[in-house]
C-alpha cells in the first residue's frame, strides 16, 4: 500500500482559494498515484465540504484529517470552529470520509498560544464534534508535546522534518524513525501519526540537507521501505510560489501548477 500522503493547501498558485474543480482534479490525482488520504491545515475557503464532494466524485475510499486553525486570535478560532461543525451537519459524506480532527499546527512550538491554551481548546472541540464521534487531537513537533497534551488528545500528530535536523538525505529515514519511536515511547499508548514530513527540492543546504529532486525521490522511497507501521502525511502536495521566497517554496511533490517534477511513487522496497 503506498504510503505517501499529502498535506494539502486549498490555495492555488496565486494564493486564491482552488474552485471544486480544481480540488476534485486534485484529489483524482493523489488516488490515481495510489495517494488515499489527506490531511489539511485549517476551515479556509470551505475546504473541508469542497474535499468531501471531491473524494465522492473520485468514487470514494480516501479520508481527510481535517483541521482547526489557530492563529491566537479568539474571534478567527470561533469563526474556523463554526465553519467545520457547519460542514460536519451539513455534508453527510463526513462520517464516511473523515479520519479526525486537528486543534491548532505547531501553536506550542510557534508560541502561539501556551500548552495550557490548546488543551482547553482541544477540549473545546471534543465537545462540538462529539455527536460525529470523531477524534481529536493536535499536530505539533514532537518535544511539545507535554503530558497534558497527550492526555487531552485522542491521537498525536508529530511534524518531523530531516531537513531541519541538517541530516543527508540518505538518512532521512532513519532520522524520521528515530524521532517517532521517541515521541511514541511517551505516548500513553495512543496512536501516533507523522503529520508533516518532506524534503525541498530548492533552496538553501541547511547542513547536510540538501534541496534537489533527487534528494526527495531518495526521501519518498526511503520512507515508505523503512518502516511500513509508521503513518504519515507528506509535505507538500504542491509547490507554494506564494510563500516568503526561498526553500519553503520548494516543498510540494508536485509543481506549483500540478506539473510533475518526476517522482515515481512506488518504489521497490529491497531488504539491505
């Protein structure tokens, strides 16, 4: 089963929100390359409902990790709430399609809000999406994760980027692993999901690290051999022009127009 799974972004190349053809085109893609599950960030541009209708239209058998944004301000925390509890009662495909729900990306790790914070609003939603019976937990890396944070959550969603730990490509992997098998020691035996990971096909070495397209084919293949237990959501699905320039451009599997860049998506796994 391929594993490779991308985090999705609903904007397109000019940083407007994708029409429902463009995410059903989208999602027709991923299934086709064997990609069956999604995860997204936040409520923006109604998403969530568009993604829904997409996998229907794709003939189903996929899921999205579906997300609360947080930005530390209160009035744009209710405003992503209520929309995803809208979608939820609205959209009747949701129980069919959604794998759970994330409170907040890296908000601990960015400062955002404190680890306290989160917890009520992990909280929060539990309570509002209770009557969907769907679990809840947060997405940040992984030495944020307190022990009232893993209480809180129904599932830990870790980011866990090699890159950023200046290791070459070729260890990549076992970096990844390294770093999982960590957080799942202290994780009260609930379940733990890699919710970002990748590798830049441009942009500045950081280290070791360096960006290119040969390096992310090592990466795609890499991981999906060295442990086929771990579940995990690849980061980017597509190039972000509309970023700040420089390597965070650089992360998607695919061109920022859905051009290919060569990536072969199933590889032969050899035992070494």
């Amino acid at each position: 089963v391929n594993n490779v799974i991308p985090s999705y972004n609903a904007l397109d190349a000019n940083g407007q929100c994708k029409s429902q053809s463009a995410i059903t085109k989208d999602v027709k893609n991923y299934k086709s390359n064997g990609i069956i599950n999604i995860r997204t960030y936040s409520q923006q541009c109604n998403q969530l409902d568009l993604i829904l209708k997409a996998i229907k239209s794709a003939g189903g058998g996929m899921t999205v990790l579906t997300a609360v944004w947080i930005d530390g301000n209160n009035s744009n925390y209710l405003t992503e709430v209520k929309t995803l509890t809208h979608t939820l009662s609205s959209n009747k495909l949701s129980s069919s399609y959604i794998s759970g729900v994330l409170v907040g990306n890296e908000v601990v790790f960015g400062k955002v809000i404190s680890a306290s914070q989160l917890v009520a609003k992990i909280k929060d939603v539990k309570s509002k999406v209770k009557s969907h019976g769907l679990l809840v937990g947060t997405c940040d890396i992984p030495p944020s994760f307190t022990s009232a944070i893993i209480s809180a959550s129904d599932f830990l969603v870790a980011n866990i980027h090699p890159y950023f730990g200046q290791v070459p490509a070729s260890q990549a992997a076992q970096n990844l692993v390294l770093q999982y098998n960590n957080l799942k020691k202290n994780a009260k035996g609930k379940p733990v999901i890699v919710g970002e990971t990748g590798w830049p096909t441009a942009g500045a070495t950081n280290g070791q690290s360096v960006p290119s397209t040969h390096n992310l084919q090592t990466y795609v293949s890499d991981i999906q051999c060295i442990d086929k237990s771990i579940k995990y959501y690849f980061f980017d699905s597509v190039d972000s022009p509309w970023k700040a320039p420089g390597v965070e451009q650089h992360w998607g599997l695919w061109k920022s127009n859905g051009a290919s860049k060569g990536i072969k998506f199933k590889p032969t796994c050899h035992k070494k």
